[in-house]
C-alpha cells in the first residue's frame, strides 16, 4: 500500500530494542539469530549490550547472509540452544512465528509487532494453540516512530516465547521509555 516500504520494512527504533533489553537484564541471550535484519537496527543495539548476533534477511541490503527464512531448516541454525530477536514483515509474521516455533524451536524468541496483532481471526490459532501461545506480552508504552518522522503513530508490543523466564519475569508488563544512551 501507498507509505509502505519496500518488503514490508520497518527500521526499529533503538529505543524499542533498549526497552526489551532492560526488561530482560541478565536472562538477555549471549548470542542471537536476528532473522530479518534490514539495515541492522536491532542488531546495532544488541550487539552494543554484548550480544553476539547472526543476522539474515531475504533482501541483501548488505553484510548478512542473504537467505529466506520461511524455507530455512532446523540445521540451519547458527547457534544451539537457539535465540531470536525480531522485528519481522507484519505481513508474514502469522508464518515467522509458525516456522519459528515448529522448525527451529528456539529456547526463547522475540518479535516486536503491531499492538493489535493478535486481534484478527488468522490469529487466534497461534494464541489457542499452547505450542505457539507467547508466554510473555510486553506492551512498549511508547509510540514508535519507524519512518523517523518525528510522528509516531503505531502502537507496538514486544511478544515473547520464553518458558525459561516465566517464574523470574513477569508474564505482562508495559515497558517504558529507555534513556537512550544506557
């Protein structure tokens, strides 16, 4: 549709990363699959709080392995046990999350997506089905600002799939605003 990047993508703001990274504190992944890179965005900030991270995107846009995520198989993963951290195509994220969870089976996945995004019917499937049920909702309380507009409109919750961290961590909780720089 017409204002809509190529590829459905949409550069996460530092602040969002640096919001779940605070939430998270210890239990942060050392290392990262980050499967939808675009330009680095999530990248850039994981790896600034000591993460080493392996970045693959369909598009090539530059140095990470260009590859299509949807048709990768269990042994294609770069670390073991595996983690995920994403922002992925909103348009596709029903079949990230799908292939995630049923292929890769990572010990703990988060995907930054609209709010709303369990509000339609293809999803209910994923919420009912206890194998790709998030165990964790972090709505960002802050409105994100993807196209650097300096308008922010949308709406965002981080969704994780971490049954580690559901007796240390709460399983909602808003996130606030980060000092960038922290």
């Amino acid at each position: 549709s017409q204002g809509r990047s190529d590829h459905d993508l949409s550069e996460t703001p530092p602040a969002a990363t640096l919001a779940l990274i605070h939430w998270l504190g210890p239990a942060l992944p050392a290392q990262v699959w980050e499967i939808a890179c675009g330009n680095h965005h999530i990248t850039n900030v994981l790896r600034a709080h000591g993460c080493e991270v392996f970045e693959s995107d369909l598009i090539d846009r530059g140095d990470h392995v260009v590859s299509d995520y949807l048709a990768s198989a269990a042994a294609d993963a770069p670390f073991s046990p595996l983690a995920i951290i994403t922002n992925p195509p909103w348009d596709q994220a029903s079949d990230f999350i799908e292939h995630s969870l049923l292929v890769h089976q990572p010990r703990f996945m988060a995907l930054l997506l609209k709010a709303q995004f369990f509000h339609n019917r293809a999803c209910v499937n994923l919420s009912g089905n206890p194998l790709t049920r998030p165990t964790h909702t972090l709505p960002v309380s802050f409105r994100l600002d993807f196209r650097g507009r300096r308008n922010p409109a949308m709406d965002c919750t981080w969704f994780l799939w971490a049954r580690d961290l559901v007796d240390s961590h709460p399983r909602f909780e808003a996130l606030v605003r980060p000092v960038l720089g922290l």
